[in-house]
C-alpha cells in the first residue's frame, strides 16, 4: 500500500513506528526526512523512497523514479 509523508507530523509517526531517532533542535525537515530515509532503506526501500519524495510510490514522476533506481544501484 502506498504512503504519503508529506509533512513533519507524518515523519515524526513514521520514525516512531521505525524506532528511530527524534528530530535534532537545530536540523530541518529536509535533514530529518533524509536520515530518516536512510534508517529505512535496509529494511523496505520503497518505503524510504516513499519518504524521501513525501509521495507513495503510485505517485512518482519519472525524476523521482530515476532517483530511486540510482540509489538502488542501476545505472540510469
């Protein structure tokens, strides 16, 4: 089932579920959703791409979809 974590709340749920960490004093949105990527990428890598686009995976342009296949490991 796609996800969406278009936001700071739905990060913060997210990295509750995850057991990871909380958001830093002084780091952005922007830095935590990427650490917080990075935590679940090991585990489900479509849910890390899920997080670092704010978007589920059914609603991904083809830049996002590119991205994800270069951090996978493809070369496109």
């Amino acid at each position: 089932m796609p996800m969406d974590f278009p936001d700071l709340e739905s990060l913060k749920r997210c990295a509750e579920v995850h057991k990871f960490r909380q958001l830093n004093e002084n780091e952005t949105e922007e830095e935590f959703r990427e650490a917080l990527a990075d935590h679940v990428q090991p585990r489900d890598f479509v849910e890390s791409e899920e997080i670092r686009n704010k978007v589920g995976w059914d609603k991904w342009d083809d830049e996002q979809k590119k991205g994800g296949l270069r951090r996978a490991g493809f070369n496109v």
